[in-house]
C-alpha cells in the first residue's frame, strides 16, 4: 500500500513501520495568541491529510496574477507512504500561547549527558514535524508546503534530511545497517503488540494530562560518528563495541540475528562475550527500560575545518515518558559506553507528539 492514512488512534509516523527517508523539520512559532496555533495546526491538518493522500494542498484557483496554491513538485507521484507526525516542543508551553499549565510535568529539556557537545543550530523547537517517505522529493515537498502554510505564522528552526537502504535495495526488508556498518534495530519492541505499544510507546491518561494520551514523546539526537576513526578501529574491537557481530548481527556468542541476548555467557576462558561496557549489554541492561527507535543515517555534506564527512545518525526513538525511559537510558550509556569513542551528540530536541485526531478535528486539538 502507498498509502497510510493520516486519521486515526494515534498519528502515523510512530509505529509505522520505517520509510525510506526522513525530513525533519523543527519550527519556532513567530506569532503569539492560542488564535494563530490553532490557525496553524488547522491549516497544517487539512494539508497533512491531502499530502498523505498524494493530493495537492490546496485546489488551484488558476489565477495567473497569484502564485499556484501548492508548489507542484510532487504532481503526479504516488503518496510514497508519506506521514507526517507532529509535536510540541516545551518551550510551546508558555505564555505566549497560554499553554503554561498543559504542559506535561515530566516534559522539559532534556538535562544535559556526559560528553554532549550540542550546537545550538540543531536544538530545540516550538514544533517539530517528522515528515517520512519512500521517496525524499515527496518529503521535501510536503515540508516545504508546510513552511510556506507557515509563513507569517512560524518559521523553520532546524532542518534534517536522512536516509536508510531503500525497499528496492533490499527487497527482503531485512534490518537496515547505520553507517558504522552493523544492523541497527534488531532489539526493537515489536510494533503489532498493542499491549507492548502501550507499555513502551503510547502515554496513558494515567501517566499525567488526559490530553496526551494515545500520544508519545520522541527524542531526536544529531549523533554525528567519527567515521574516519572508526574505520580504523579493528573488527574485533567493533563487534565489542557494539556486543553484536558486524555480518549477521547476531549477539557475540550467538550465531542468528534475533537469537536471544545472553548477557552472562563467557568464552572458554571466562571472558563475558558481550562486554559489559559495549553498547548492547548497557542499553539493555535487565531489560526493564525500553524504547521503539526510529532512527536514520544522515549525511550533512562535510566539515571543510577537518575535510571530514558531517555524517552520523539522526536517532529518534518514541517513548511514553522521556524521563523514565530514554533519560536513564542515555545516562547510562553517556558515563560508559564503549561506542562514545566514535560518536558525537550534536543536537537535541524533545517532543510531545499529540495523539491522532478525525477528518472533523485537527492535530494539537487537544491543547486547547
Ligand atoms: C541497540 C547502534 C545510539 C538505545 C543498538 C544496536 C546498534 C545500535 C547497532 C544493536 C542492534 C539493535 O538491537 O538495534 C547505535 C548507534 C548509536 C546509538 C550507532 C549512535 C550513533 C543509541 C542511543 C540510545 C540507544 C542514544 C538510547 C538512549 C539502544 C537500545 C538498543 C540499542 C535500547 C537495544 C538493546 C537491546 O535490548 O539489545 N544500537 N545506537 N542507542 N540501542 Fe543504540
């Protein structure tokens, strides 16, 4: 199917299983006054759901004298499993829109890990839109025509374009590979267990505000990776990093992918074969904190300083609260990952992405 249905439950873009390509977009809202927002998320609704469709934004009035209602560049193509899921940043909850006492409690910034080295040009935002599709001029188009339905309203904060293998190069959808080279998403929870889903992704009513239930918190992190080291670092100390073998991903010490992870096996000589310090064993840790990441490369062109690749991975993960599952998570793994040697947390944002709305509502309807 080419087309998933922009109404429902919960918005698409979540459990949806990956697209091809992502194009994340944070925004700052410029005007003030509850009025403007919902005039926004109105407006961005009715798109949303024709973009989704593989409709236009708008029906043309055929006005030489004005400029076409949308832009035109995906005329024609097919809705590419097009979603579009959005969020409000914390700083949305404020007084400019009066939303001061809806924000949720545990919904903040998130504090600040062990070796971060944030810029400011890839944090934050009132709103962030995660735009995915199985074609990237479908994805432009649609932030695009949802930057221009801004205008005057909200401006673009920060944008990320990214990637993964595509369908056609992968006919059998086997787990994509990040850009170190190893299977990343393997651990997930499985997405078609609703009981799951709602333990690990959608916020209930009696998690705090009733508004966000059926919604979720997404965490994005700029993770830029020192390639250039990495790729001289040995196939042994890379599995170890990782605590999973490069070719078939299975656990060190396992022979198939999805084998179980058994933290405490060791080696003849007594050695754990997942090291307790690689990234597996300590995200995993007794299993009791997950999360669904949704993660995809990306390639920011390169760092004419250095002469190297700006390339890393835009890590997004879904969770029902940020501060009981990704914060200790990310604490954990900040203080004593091996896989820190290689990377670089570069941006961050956080938001609260609402739950779905119907053909008669809108998205963020909720808040007001
Ligand atoms: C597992 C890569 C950052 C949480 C994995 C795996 C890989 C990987 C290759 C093993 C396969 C799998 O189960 O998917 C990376 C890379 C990162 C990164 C390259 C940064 C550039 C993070 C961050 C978090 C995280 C920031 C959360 C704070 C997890 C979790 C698992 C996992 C929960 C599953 C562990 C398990 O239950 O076995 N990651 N990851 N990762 N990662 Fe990451």
């Amino acid at each position: 199917e080419e087309r998933i249905p922009f109404y429902g439950t919960h918005q698409a873009g979540i459990i949806t299983p990956a697209q091809n390509f992502i194009y994340f977009a944070a925004f700052d809202m410029t005007a003030t006054g509850s009025k403007a927002l919902q005039k926004l998320f109105r407006a961005w609704t009715a798109a949303a759901a024709a973009m989704s469709e593989g409709q236009p934004v708008g029906d043309e009035s055929g006005n030489y004298n004005l400029p076409p209602v949308d832009t035109g560049e995906s005329a024609g193509l097919s809705p590419s499993r097009l979603t579009i899921t959005f969020g409000a940043g914390p700083s949305l909850f404020d007084d400019r829109f009066g939303l001061g006492a809806k924000r949720p409690p545990s919904f903040t910034d998130l504090p600040a890990f062990n070796g971060d080295q944030l810029e400011p040009q890839w944090c934050g935002g009132d709103i962030g839109v995660q735009v995915c599709a199985d074609d990237m001029q479908v994805a432009f188009h649609a932030v695009r025509n949802l930057a221009r339905l801004a205008r005057g309203t909200a401006v673009l904060r920060w944008v990320q374009e990214g990637f993964q293998r595509t369908a056609a190069a992968d006919p059998k959808s086997g787990t994509p590979r990040n850009l170190l080279g190893f299977k990343d998403g393997t651990a997930n929870p499985a997405v078609t267990n609703d009981q799951e889903m709602n333990k690990v992704v959608w916020a209930q009513s009696s998690d705090g505000p009733s508004w966000m239930a059926g919604g979720s918190y997404m965490a994005v992190r700029r993770i830029r990776m020192r390639i250039e080291i990495w790729d001289r670092s040995t196939l042994k100390d890379q599995e170890d990093t990782f605590g999973r073998y490069r070719g078939s991903g299975a656990p060190l010490g396992a022979v198939n992918e999805f084998d179980p992870v058994d933290l405490t096996a060791k080696d003849k000589s007594g050695n754990l074969m997942i090291p307790a310090d690689s990234h597996v064993a300590l995200a995993r840790g007794d299993g009791s904190v997950q999360i669904l990441r949704r993660s995809y490369s990306y390639s920011g062109g390169m760092d004419l300083k250095t002469g190297q690749l700006d390339a890393g991975l835009l890590f997004i993960s879904f969770q029902r609260d940020l501060f009981k599952q990704f914060v200790p998570l990310q604490q954990k793994l900040a203080k004593n990952d091996r896989l820190n040697e290689y990377i670089l947390h570069v941006g961050s944002a956080v938001f609260a992405c609402f739950p779905g709305t119907s053909k008669n509502g809108y998205i963020g309807e909720v808040l007001f």
